[in-house]
C-alpha cells in the first residue's frame, strides 16, 4: 500500500489517561499489536470539549432517538457543548484520511450501540449511541467502526481489520486520477475476498464495472465504493469460506497430483467441521500457488489480506 492506514480511535484505549477518574483502558492488543501496522489518531471528546479530567461520570438522559449527555450527580445538560466540539473536531477528522474508528465501548460520548438511555426513574432503553459516536457514524457512514468490546470476538476483529486494510487499498486506487484500469485490476484482485462476503453483491459488482466506459469517472467509482464496502460489512462463514477454497482448488485441476488434491480436501473439510483453523487450508493454497506458480492466484488479495502477524485467521 502507498499510505499508511490512519485510525482513528478512543485515547483512553491507547493508555492515555483521560478516563473521568484520571485512569486509562489500555488495550495492549489494539496499542502494541495492531499499533506496528497501523498509525493512530487519539480522541478523546470529554477532554477535548473541555469537561476536564477528573471529572463528574455522564449517562445519556431522554429518548434513544435524540438523547442528552447528563452529568450523574448534578444534572447538568452537557449535550450542547460536546455537540459543538464535535462538529469541529469532525472536519479536523475529515482531511485525516482515516480508515476506520475504534470507539469505546459503554462512552456516553464514544459508545457505539447498546448504551443505556433514561428516561425517566423507571424507563430505561438499551439502545443508545454515544453522542460523539453518533456524530462521526452520521458524517463518515463508509467508514468501518467498531467498540472495543466487540473486537475482543476473532471473527468480528478479523473483518474489521480486513475492512481496513481494503479501504486503504481503494483509497490508494482513487488517490490522483482514477481510471477504469485501476478500478477493473483493484476488482480482479479482491475477487475471492468479495466472494468470501457475499456472491451476491460480486454478481451487482461485475455488470458495474463491465459498464464503467458508459458512466461518469465520479458516479462509477462511489457506486463501487458504496457496494464494496457495504459487501465488507457483512459477515463471513465457515460455508462461504469453504466455497471460495473449492473455487480456488479448480485453479490446480491441471497441477495436483492425486494425493495433494486429497489433501487439499481433507484439510478443507477439517476446517468445516472445525479441528483447524482457517490459516491452515490458506497456508496449503498458498504452497501450491508458490510450487504452481499459479499467476491469477498470486495476485488474489483473499490469500493475504492484512498483516500475517496479527494472526488473525489463527482463529476463525
């Protein structure tokens, strides 16, 4: 990639500390091991919109729909003040070419679903959204975000870092002219990874790009983008997996013997029923790409799609 992939996250989750008690939540896994791969930006709204550190605790106050920033002990309304920082703070955001959001999890102001909201002594919803986090969703609604809770589940982590280390790669494709080569080789290499999401969304995605001559540059590339990145969202499975290795295994048809396609087979169906994880049967394909100098297979993103040492296929 020509750029580095730029992340925006909670700073109290890279062990700063600007918790309302003057603490931290250092996650090592997201500061030291996705911190090599990737460059952080720091926010932290409670702080930055000047509420201080310490500071009294907050919850969200009123309707899930438009809800309030309250301070616990003395009531007061903070919404106003947070809501004006984070309208700039947005902007500053937006020209920092930023791939992905990590929000902390249960934040009034960075919680990304399930808060609790309420509304009165005896109502309480459970499905509030922090008001900067609500803000930011709203203004970069392409942009993957997730909690630092979810991302402690391997399957959620994995595709959440494969969403960003992809809208790296499509946003090194549009950085300066973007052209229709660049979009159809960017569509040729990320084929097997589509196809792992949804087979669905590759069949919408061909006829879009087998069309590109016939619309503008601008139109053709956001209607890619919105699809892509909406394909990305969508979980994997253990099935849709398996496809694509059967998919890939028909590349080798002409080259394995017979003990290597059985091989092949019995790795494939270890990982089905769950004794191996899926770095195993991608560990062999990639071995028979390498001894088979199988030139389509080389090029497919699926077969290395972020960095090898966050291992993050060891557990999917």
């Amino acid at each position: 990639m020509d750029a580095s992939v730029r992340i925006g996250i909670s700073s109290c989750l890279l062990g700063n500390n600007v918790r309302w008690n003057g603490g931290h939540q250092l996650d090592r896994y997201l500061a030291q091991t996705l911190g090599q791969f990737v460059e952080f930006v720091p926010v932290c709204p409670e702080t930055e919109c000047g509420l201080g550190i310490p500071r009294e605790t907050m919850h969200l106050s009123g309707h899930p729909d438009n809800p309030r920033l309250v301070t616990s002990r003395t009531n007061e309304d903070k919404t106003d003040q947070m809501q004006r920082w984070a309208k700039e703070r947005l902007k500053a955001l937006a020209k920092e070419d930023l791939c992905g959001f990590i929000f902390k999890t249960k934040s009034p102001s960075s919680g990304m679903r399930g808060l609790r909201v309420f509304a009165s002594k005896t109502q309480i919803f459970y499905n509030g959204v922090g008001i900067f986090a609500r803000m930011f969703m709203d203004r970069f609604p392409r942009i993957p975000v997730e909690d630092d809770g979810r991302l402690h589940d391997p399957g959620i982590r994995e595709n959440f870092i494969e969403r960003i280390f992809t809208l790296r790669r499509w946003r090194d494709v549009v950085r300066g002219k973007p052209t229709l080569g660049k979009l159809v080789d960017f569509h040729t290499r990320h084929k097997l990874l589509i196809l792992s999401h949804s087979q669905k969304h590759y069949r919408a995605m061909g006829p879009l790009v087998a069309a590109g001559k016939s619309l503008p540059s601008a139109e053709l590339f956001d209607q890619y983008e919105g699809i892509l990145l909406e394909t990305l969202a969508l979980k994997t499975t253990v099935k849709k997996q398996i496809n694509v290795l059967m998919h890939i295994l028909g590349y080798f048809k002409a080259n394995l013997s017979a003990d290597e396609k059985q091989e092949m087979l019995e790795i494939i169906d270890r990982y089905r029923n769950g004794f191996v994880p899926l770095v195993v049967p991608v560990t062999l394909i990639n071995h028979y790409v390498r001894k088979y100098d199988q030139p389509y297979l080389k090029q497919q993103v699926y077969l290395d799609p972020h960095p090898v040492a966050l291992k993050l296929r060891n557990h999917v």
